[in-house]
C-alpha cells in the first residue's frame, strides 16, 4: 500500500493550516456569503474632555458616520491629547497618522497667520455674529487656505468666549494685569493682547497647562467657561474676571489625500455625518457654556468679578492697539467682515 512519507505529511499539515489561516481573513459573512470587508478606520484626535462641546461634537459623529455608512466606517476617537497634543497634531493631520483633529483656529497660526482673528479683543458682541461669521465668504477663504498643507477644513465648531483668570488678585482694570504673567495657546495676537495689559505670556500646549497653573509657571490663563470647569482649572486659580474679550472656536480638519481617496457614497455619508455633528456641536457649545459658568458660580472656588460696561470700555481701549499691530497681517477686509457679521 501507498503511504505518504512523513516530510510529505507535515507540509500537507502546513498547507492545510495555511488554507484555514487565510480563511479567517475573509470569512464569509454569516447572511450574504459575501466577504467580511475590514472597516475603514478614522481616528480623530483632540485635546479636550469628552464632556466638551468639541468632545461631545466627536463622539456624535463617530455615532453617525458608523451607523450611516452600516459598520463600514469607524471612527476612534481620542480625547484630552491621548494621542497627539498641541504641537503634534497638526503634523500629524498632515502626514496622514491622524485623519481628523479639530484645533482652536489660533492653533493654526504657523499655516495661515490670519487664523489669529479670532484673538483680536472684543471682535464679536455674542454667538449670533460669530455663528454668522462661520457661514461667511472669508470664513470660506480661510478653509480653503489649508489646501496646500493637504488639509480640508470640513466645519466649524463653537465653543465660546473667554474670560480671564488668575490665582493673584481680582482683575478688574487694565493696571491689575501689571506684572503678571498668562498661559497662551499660540500665536502673537494674544502675546500683544498681554502686553498691552502690562503682562507677560507664554505659549503652552493645552494639555499642559493645568500643570503650569498649579505650579506656578504662569500665574493666570484665558478661556471658556466650559474649558476652565472640564480641567478643573479652579482648583488653581482664585479669580475670574468676565470680560467676553476674545473666542475659541475649532475647524475641524482633515486629511485631504485620505478624505478625496474615499469612495464618493462613504465620502458623501461622513459629509452628511459631519454637518449633523455640527449642528449638535452648536447646540451643545449653548447649553455646556451656561451649564459651566453656573458650576464654576456655585463651587465657590472663584471669585467672580462682573465688568461694567464703563469698565469693559477701559479694557477695549487698552487693547485697541492689538489691531493697530495686526491689521496688515490678519487683513482689513477678514477684520471688516468680521464686524459686519456683529452689525444688527
Ligand atoms: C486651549 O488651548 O486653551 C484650547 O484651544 C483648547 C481647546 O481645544 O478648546
């Protein structure tokens, strides 16, 4: 009788344990008999909590864009600078390793400096004129001006006005700032913001400014509401002065090359995603603004210092030759534009 050598008997075992191996990447799937496709991964990278507006807009469009594009499409998101912070998010973004982040518009200075509008002090009266911005032809221009880096600007997203804080002495004029020294998230808008109120500033990433905070490193820093409640900023600082001088919004971007090599239906499903997203970003910037103003109100921890309209003139005065300094770099027309976006 015919009997298969044992050399023989071990490589028909390797074939048939290759066979089955290669079966298990592409096992039918259990109704179609079709091939299981591996999903499309998309990871979308910020440095904020996921209770934030931004983290909250995030985690809505992972939802959407997975249920409408049925499973082929899944989003990972990483919140609080988990994956990429401050200074690594942007090359990221455009080497690819990310595919969508979501920075303040300041943040994105080193690309196009007239991104720096929204530091320039008291642009905008309330959201009305800064939602109306976002819709705008010069909001338009400023996306569009990521084309070259193999970015896409897909939307913009609120969060809200800043206020000042600080853990040395209620400020309430102009002269308090003297001396002191602010956290800034980039750029030299806010840096001449600070100099015109007589203090210093440095530049810190996001992620570690509750540090530099509780350390002493920077004695006061500028943000939203909700920002300074989700990092607990309070525990650091002792004063908050409401001045409404300045925004933070977000563009949320993505990788150009990865988002055109996209089949147009899942392309059009996540554009879809993503508009929806927004409007619940919009919705959740209101509400999570007031919801934190009242926290940080009720937890006693700050003292809060309100600005009369006399008194919020003396600070818009200070800060007047900001735009003396910045009108060429940032450019009348987008600085204009804004304005009228505030006209009622
Ligand atoms: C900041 O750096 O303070 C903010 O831009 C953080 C954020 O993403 O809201």
């Amino acid at each position: 009788m015919f009997r298969k050598k044992p050399i023989a008997v071990a490589l028909s075992a390797v074939l048939v344990l290759a066979l089955s191996l290669v079966g298990c990447g592409a096992k039918p799937a259990a109704t179609g008999g079709e091939k299981e496709v591996e999903p499309i991964i998309v990871k979308f990278s910020h440095v904020v909590t996921p209770d934030t507006p931004k983290g909250k807009g995030a985690l809505k469009f992972k939802e959407l864009a997975e249920q409408k594009t049925n499973g082929k499409v899944k989003v990972e998101v990483y919140p609080s600078s988990q994956l990429y912070g401050d200074k690594e998010e942007l090359e990221a973004a455009q080497s690819g390793n990310v595919h969508i982040i979501a920075p303040s518009v300041t943040k994105l200075v080193g690309l196009n400096p007239k991104f720096q509008y929204t530091d320039l002090p008291f642009l905008f009266p309330d959201n009305e004129a800064v939602y109306k911005f976002f819709a705008s032809d010069s909001m338009k221009g400023l996306m569009n001006s990521l084309d070259k880096f193999d970015l896409q600007g897909l939307a913009v997203w609120p969060n809200g006005f800043k206020q000042f804080t600080n853990s040395k002495r209620p400020l309430v004029t102009p002269e308090d700032f003297n001396g002191l020294k602010f956290r800034t998230q980039a750029g030299k808008v806010l840096e001449a913001q600070f100099k015109a109120l007589g203090a210093g500033s440095a530049t810190i990433p996001f992620g570690e400014t509750y540090a530099a905070l509780q350390q002493g490193t920077v004695d006061g820093q500028e943000n939203t509401y909700n920002n300074i409640d989700t990092q607990k900023y309070q525990e650091t600082q002792k004063y908050l002065t409401v001045t409404n001088h300045g925004r933070i919004d977000y563009m949320i971007i993505v990788n150009k090359s990865f988002w055109a090599g996209l089949a147009p239906d899942i392309r059009k499903a996540l554009d879809e995603a993503m508009a929806e997203a927004t409007t619940y970003a919009v919705e959740q910037a209101d509400l999570l603004d007031r919801e934190s103003m009242k926290n940080l109100k009720d937890g006693g921890k700050l003292q809060f210092t309100e600005l009369t309209p006399a008194q919020l003139g003396v600070f818009q005065k200070a800060m007047q030759p900001v735009y003396t300094e910045f009108e060429s770099v940032i450019g009348k027309d987008l600085i204009d534009a804004a304005f009228a976006a505030g006209q009622k």
